[in-house]
C-alpha cells in the first residue's frame, strides 16, 4: 500500500471511530427515526436551543457537514465518502432538508450546511450510475 492509501485509510478509521460512538449513533438513530417535524417552525418549538433533540440534530448535521471539508481539501476520494456514509446522508438530509431550506432564510445563512446538500446531489448522482 502506498503512502497516500494508507493516509487515506488511516483517516477514514478515525473518522469511523468518531462516527460509531455511541452518542453519535444514538443522535443518528433519533434523527433517522424519532424526528419528525413540518416545517422549521415546528422544530424550534418541539426541540429549543439547548434540548437533546437540537443537539442531536447539530450533531449529525455537523458531522455529516465535515466529510465534506475532507472531500473538498482532497484528503479522502469522493468515492470513498459516498461508499462510507451513503444512507446516513441521504436518510439524514430527507429528513432535515425543510429544517435546513427554511433555516437558511430565516437566519440569513444561505450556507447552512451547503456541505451536506452537496454531499447528498453527489450521493445521488453515483447512485445513478
């Protein structure tokens, strides 16, 4: 293995290590399937700043946000994020693009999580070859 492989390998194990704790798979585990919202309005009141439900949420959302921080400085192979991850991403920005699309405008942060959305257009385009 060369050394840009096993950079390559090493990385995505800790990036794994972080992804299987147990809080985080906990947080993963809610937002796949106990969150449940209309629109952003409905999750700023079910889930406040500060509640376990905004955390978890911001945890995933975040994580999920990173990856693409490593795809786009060409520390990781695009091919080896989507392989890695690609239901999480997908499940994850099903749930919480409303959350997001609406967060953008209303906090005046068209960037929020722009990562995510890209990760999410890329997943889908390998996914239709």
């Amino acid at each position: 293995m060369d050394e840009e492989r096993f950079r390559e390998a090493k990385l995505l194990l800790h990036i794994y290590e972080l992804y299987s704790v147990d809080s985080m798979v906990d947080a993963f585990m809610w937002c796949i399937k106990e969150l449940q919202v209309e629109n952003l309005k409905d999750f700023e009141e079910r889930y406040p700043l500060g509640s376990d439900g905004r955390k978890r949420f911001y945890k995933v959302g975040n994580f999920l946000d990173l990856l693409v921080t490593f795809l786009k400085r060409e520390y990781l192979p695009k091919k080896m994020i989507v392989e890695f991850c690609s239901d999480d991403v997908t499940s994850f920005w099903k749930t919480a693009k409303k959350i997001i699309v609406q967060g953008r405008k209303k906090w005046n942060d068209p960037k929020l999580y722009a990562d995510l959305e890209f990760l999410n257009n890329e997943i889908e385009k390998s996914q239709k070859t």
